[in-house]
C-alpha cells in the first residue's frame, strides 16, 4: 500500500508541526485515489506536548470542506515533536476511525524530520509506503 | 423516513433515535463518536432520547486523538 503526498501538503504539514513544537500538532488529509491534496490543520484540544485531541466542530468543518471537494479524509495526522515516527500505545488505543491512514510526523531529529503511515490490521499498525511528489 | 448521513441520502424506519441510528450504521464505539444533528453538536446524554425526523442531516465521526507515548 502507497500513500502519495503532494509536496505543499508536506510542507504544510512540516510547518504546522514545527511551528506548535514543543508542544503536538494535528490535522486531516484529504485527497482520493491514494494522493494526498489538502492538508487541514486543526487545533489541538489538548495543547499537549505528549497528547492531541482534535476539535469535534473543526473536524465536521473539514469533512464537509472535502466533500464539497469531491475528496475524502484518507489520513488522520498528527506530529511527534520529541519521539520518533512510530504509533504509540496511545495512539493505537485511541485509533477509532476505520479505513484511514495514521499519519504521524517526527521532529525529534530537527534536520530530518521524519513522516510515517500506518493502517490498522487487527489493531497492529503496518507501516505503508509513503511518497511526497508533485 | 429519509435522512442525510454523512451527506449521503439513507433511509431509516420512523421513530429512530440517534442511538439506534448508530447502532443501524454499525458504530462498534458510540461511546467515541460525536453526532452533529442539523449543524448542532449533540450532548452525548440526548443520544438516547433524540429522536430524528424526515429530512434531518446527521453527520458523525469518531473521536480523534493519541499522543506519544
């Protein structure tokens, strides 16, 4: 399985996670057909550096936001500003939508930061292949 | 009676409240989803009683969070 970001969105993602450091960013991906093309970043209700939390009404806005697109949320981000790229036990616990991709973004090497997908096979996260392009 | 769930046309029997419309979708955690009735967020206690009508527009996802730990 290949998920395909575009490059803007990458670096939307790139920026909203360092600009929240130290403390997680979140946010929705939206595209169709395995290509990622909108990047929603939404607030973390939990201003956590170890937790997010996304609004309940920033996500409705955005699902809407797609679907007036004619895309769909393919991936669920969210950024790990100290600790590596990989789904944590409270991320796996937490991971309630089905059918998405977990997205997660590492800046804990800050010149090389680091960005995953996941999908879920029996509540054990495989990790998918992930290309940023045009 | 025909409702909009998730933006799609669906029809559900007369009477429905918003727990069994869940359960009729196969939420497998209502306890994690949050309902939007009609563009209003619903208070998770009205699930139960909230009974939904011809032409209502529901829209419902699961919670989403984690950390990393």
């Amino acid at each position: 399985m290949k998920l395909t970001i575009e490059r803007t969105v990458y670096h939307a993602m790139l920026k909203a996670a360092r600009r929240a450091a130290p403390l997680e960013a979140c946010g929705l991906c939206g595209g169709k057909d395995g290509r990622v093309t909108q990047f929603y970043e939404l607030t973390n209700a939990d201003a956590s550096a170890e937790h997010f939390g996304m609004k309940p009404e920033e996500q409705f806005a955005a699902i809407k936001d797609m679907r007036a697109k004619g895309i769909r949320m393919l991936a669920i981000w969210h950024s790990h500003p100290a600790s590596p790229a990989r789904m944590s036990e409270e991320d796996l616990r937490l991971a309630y939508t089905p059918g998405v991709i977990y997205l997660i973004l590492s800046l804990l090497k800050p010149g090389k930061p680091d960005l995953r997908g996941f999908v879920l096979n029996g509540g054990n996260p495989d990790e998918i292949s992930i290309v940023v392009g045009q | 009676m025909r409702l909009f769930i998730n933006g799609e046309a669906a029809e559900a029997p007369d009477g429905t409240a918003v727990t069994e419309l869940l359960k009729l979708r196969r939420v497998s955690q209502p306890d994690m989803v949050t309902v939007e009735l009609n563009g209003e967020i619903l208070e998770r206690k009205t699930f139960d009683t909230k009974v939904l009508k011809e032409g209502d527009r529901v829209e419902f996802l699961y919670f989403m969070g984690g950390g990393s730990r």
